[in-house]
C-alpha cells in the first residue's frame, strides 16, 4: 500500500539557508557561506519556467511583429517578460523556495507569424519555433534584460539554465519563409520506428528539421542575413562567425552554426547550463560537438569575467532524450539501437519516469532503488525529476489535490528535482477551453498567492522543504539509507572534499509527540532545531524528542 506522505521528519547537520532584505532584493546570510555548502547539479533545486507565463513586469513589450491575430486559449503571448523573472530574483521569491537554478524557455526570436494546425492560431510563446538564434525576441524583452537577470540570479546564489534548440527550426509562415533546402528538410515524417526513422525525419508537420548530419558548407539564409542588415550588424555576425570556424575548424555546416550562436550566450551572459530540447531526434555526436563548444565558451567566459565566477564546477547539460527514465540506466534504446547520450556529452537527463515511480511505489521503494541506480550505473552522472512540466499530458496530480505529497516526494527524492513554475502555488492545470498542452501552461497564480487562502498553506511547505533541500546535497546527492520502515525513518549522508552532510528523515509521523533514533549519525548531547515548529531538542540515548503540532519536522544541528 502507497505510503502518504503528508508527513516528514528531516534532520541535519546543517542550518537551513535564510534570507536578509537588501533593498527589496533576498541575500543568503553570512551563515550560509560559514557553512560553505558547495553547489552540487545532482541535489540542485531547479525552476522550470515559461518566461512568456510567469510574470509580467513591462506590458510595453507584450505585442511585436503584429502578432495581433486572435490566438486560441493560452496560445498567444500572455507578456512575461524576463524583467519579470528579475523582479521576483530581486524579492526573493526563488531564495525562498530554495530554488538554486533557474531554467527558463528558449528566449531567442520566435517565428512572427502564427500557425493553425487544427488547435487554433497558435504563435511561438513558448520559446521553440526560432527564427533567429542571435536575437533575444522583445516580447520577452532586451540583451541587457537578459544580462541583468543573470547577474541577479548570480548575486543570489542561483544558477541560469537557458534552453537550446538545435533539433529544428520555427514552422514556416506567410511571415516566415522555409530556410533553404540545404539547411532543413520538411518533407520526411518521423514514424518512430527504429533510430533512423526518429532522427532524420521530422518530429510534426511544418517543423522543418535540420540536417544535423551534414558535413556540407552551407551559405546564411538570405532572410537572416537581411535581417542581420536592416538591424545593422550583418559585418558584426560575420567576422564573429569567421572567427568561430577559423579557431574551431569545424566545416560551415548548420549544425556549427547554430552551436556557434548558442554558444554566445554562455560566453556573453555567463549562462551556467543548458536543458537541451529533443536530444534523441539528432544524431549523438551533435551533443559531444556542442559540450565541447559550451565547455571552451564557459571557460572563455570565466577567463574574461574572473569576479563573476561562481565556482569550479563545468558547464551544464541536462538533456531531454523523450521518455528517458533511470530504469534505462546509461543507453536509451530504440529498437535497432542503444545510445549512451551521457558519454562525453550530458551531465544529466530528463527522468520521464519519476512521475509514475510515485503513482506506483511506496517511498522507500521508490527511494531505495533511485539511490542504488545512482550510485552504480549513473555514479557519475544524474537525472532530472519531475512531475508536472509544459508537455507532459498525464502529470503525478493534474487536479492539484495533492501539492503537499508532491512536494514531498520532489523535494525528498534522491536526483535534481525540477520544480514547475506553480507546482508550490497549485497553478491549475487544467482551463476551461483550452486544448491539449495548453492546458499545462497557465499564467502564473499570483493572485492566489497574494490572498488569503489554503495557497499560503502549501506555499509555506514548498518553502520549508526547499530551502532545507538546498542547505543540504545530502537529500538530493546522497546516499540512502532506510532506518526503520515503520515509522519509515531514513538517512542520507554525502560528503565532497572536506564537506560532509548528513540527514535523517521521518515519513508520515503523527502531530505531537515524535521520538527518533538518531544514533547512526548524531551523538548524545547534540542539539537540534526543528525548522518548521523552531523547537530544538537535545539527543539523549541516541534518540530526540520534539512534540510539535505539525506532521512535518526539520531539525538541524544547532
């Protein structure tokens, strides 16, 4: 029988993060870097955002390209911007949630047309149909918007995660031409029947797929380069791309190219990753090329940026390989052939199979073989969990009646957890009217999270619980251990270098009195503090008493 895990108890060797006010703007307290709790990917707490859906700050930029006609339900832009993003970085919306990274939508220049493909006018909102890689698209705002939230974000303690498309371009319009015929093929469907039929093909109809394989030098597309002209920096482009193959050596082939302009971001913004969109229709050589070129854009970017550098760790790629899970171990396997997508390429994959892991199992099940498969076949890697997202169809709680077991199981799981944007706020997934994936991409509910009502509830939960995850890789990077199974008690232990971080955790506890044995990581006179009640104890006889009216204990070393 599934356990319900509407109550926790975690304890910690150390203090939870807490925030300061600085003019509006969250910093982490001086604690945080006495404690000097490394940033490790595979404990991270990610935000995946649409930058179009979560918060609009400048509605002068909410219409470009006479993007005027009447769109379909939550199929036009809504006007986020990423002065929006910034603006909740600044208030410490993320700090509070212990989000350490943000991954936010493609945010380079959409298509301007809209397409109709039997769902109603349909425009690119959400940030996959480019027409141009080098421009930010002014709906979402400016290069210097961009910059400023980086720096935020950065300021913070929060890592930025873009989005790369390389897979395809934006479906051709009245207002968007075809690109030539030796950059994208539009006229071979994928059928999904073995390796050769999921790459070179394309995914839908009128999304031309570019020809990832080709080793062919291949000219600009007229309608970028008179792009590139009428906004004055057509010479700009092509000395930097001169530059780029000269130093590279890599052929003018599209793939190269559109490496090149993602591969800007990073060395002009200072990005810290990317979450790479339809990895298993390219060819995987195409990511060993591009975490090579990220690699050296990272590296060039710390060089020239010495006081913006963060720490040691490499750049980031989390790769979505559709309907990956940790069951697949290192290789995805498509019938006539297995691929290691993880080999000199991706840091960590999307997991497609958390959600139905936490429909099917109990928690120390579920718990117990991530940690063993983490700890084995993908030692040197990670996953990604999720359980609701923009494209998932069938999410762990579609109805939200269960905000606060889905933030347990997240927020507790062993791996990178991905936070949706709305899952702490209960952002309906469901609007009356609206079709297909739209339904999953809601405007943000900060209504709802600015009244009086049971959000503040499961806001407060979400907030407790990740900013305890983001004190402690010990949760999401360390190695489990079941303590007793009734009362399911549990510890995690990492350590990296000098660091070492040890927790217990308690599932499904009763309010009131709750006795744990802690003995197998504090000792006798330890005292601890449990972060949701602010009750503090001291171990006795290996064992710690707190009685709290709460279901749910944090407890750290004090």
């Amino acid at each position: 029988m599934k356990k319900i895990l509407a109550s926790l108890m975690i304890i910690a060797t150390l203090g939870c993060k807490t925030y300061v006010s600085n003019e509006g703007a969250s910093q982490p307290t001086e604690e945080i870097s006495k404690n000097n709790v490394p940033f490790v990917w595979n404990a991270a707490n990610v935000y995946f955002l649409l930058t179009d859906r979560f918060n609009n700050v400048d509605p002068t930029n909410d219409v470009n390209f006479g993007r005027t006609e009447d769109a379909a339900i939550l199929r036009g832009f809504e006007g986020g911007d990423l002065k929006g993003i910034t603006q909740k970085i600044n208030e410490g919306y993320f700090n509070d949630l212990g989000i350490n990274a943000i991954w936010m939508t493609p945010v380079v220049e959409q298509i301007h047309g809209a397409t109709d493909e039997g769902t109603g006018k349909t425009y690119g909102y959400h940030g996959y149909w480019t027409k141009d890689w080098t421009a930010v698209d002014p709906n979402y705002g400016t290069r210097e918007d961009l910059k400023e939230l980086v720096d935020a974000a950065h300021s913070r303690g929060i890592r930025i995660l873009l989005d790369a498309v390389i897979n395809h371009t934006g479906p051709v319009t009245e207002k968007d031409p075809q690109w030539p015929d030796e950059w994208v093929r539009n006229d071979t469907p994928c059928t999904y029947k073995n390796y050769e039929t999921t790459i070179t093909c394309t995914l839908v109809k009128n999304l031309p797929d570019i020809r990832t394989e080709s080793n062919e030098e291949v000219a600009l597309p007229p309608q970028l380069v008179e792009k590139w002209k009428a906004e004055g920096r057509y010479e700009e482009e092509i000395a930097e791309l001169d530059e780029f193959f000269e130093r590279t050596g890599h052929p003018r082939a599209p793939r190269f190219y559109i490496m090149k302009w993602l591969a800007d971001y990073i060395t002009d913004f200072g990005i810290d990753g990317y979450r790479v969109d339809t990895v298993k229709h390219t060819e995987e050589y195409v990511w060993k090329e591009f975490k090579e070129i990220a690699d050296y854009a990272f590296a060039e970017f710390k060089r020239n940026n010495p006081a913006k550098v963060l720490d040691d760790n490499e750049f980031y790629m989390v790769g979505e390989v559709y309907n990956y899970s940790i069951s697949h171990g290192r290789e995805f396997d498509f019938g006539d052939k297995k691929v290691d997508y993880f080999d000199d390429a991706f840091n960590s994959l999307i997991n497609f199979e958390f959600k139905w892991n936490a429909q099917q199992q109990d928690a120390e099940a579920l718990f117990s073989r991530y940690d063993n498969i983490l700890s084995t076949t993908l030692s040197d890697y990670g996953i990604l969990n999720y359980l609701a997202s923009h494209d998932d169809h069938d999410p762990f709680d579609k109805e939200r009646e269960k905000p606060f077991v889905t933030a347990n199981y997240l927020l507790l799981g062993p791996g990178t957890s991905q936070v949706y944007y709305g899952d702490e706020s209960a952002r309906p997934l469901m609007v009356e009217g609206a079709n297909g994936d739209a339904n999953l991409r809601s405007n943000m509910n900060w209504d709802e999270i600015s009244s009086e009502n049971d959000t503040a509830e499961i806001l407060e939960h979400w907030q407790k619980l990740g900013q305890f995850r983001a004190a402690h890789p010990a949760v999401g990077a360390g190695r489990h251990k079941m303590i007793s199974l009734e009362p399911y008690y549990f510890s995690r232990t990492f350590t990296s270098g000098k660091f070492q971080d040890e927790v217990v955790i308690g599932i499904d506890l009763p309010a009131g009195k709750k006795v744990v044995d802690v003995s197998s990581v504090f000792e006798n006179g330890d005292m601890l503090m449990d972060k949701y009640s602010n009750i503090s104890a001291e171990v006795r006889d290996g064992k710690v008493e707190i009685n709290s009216e709460y279901g749910i204990l944090l407890l750290e070393k004090i």
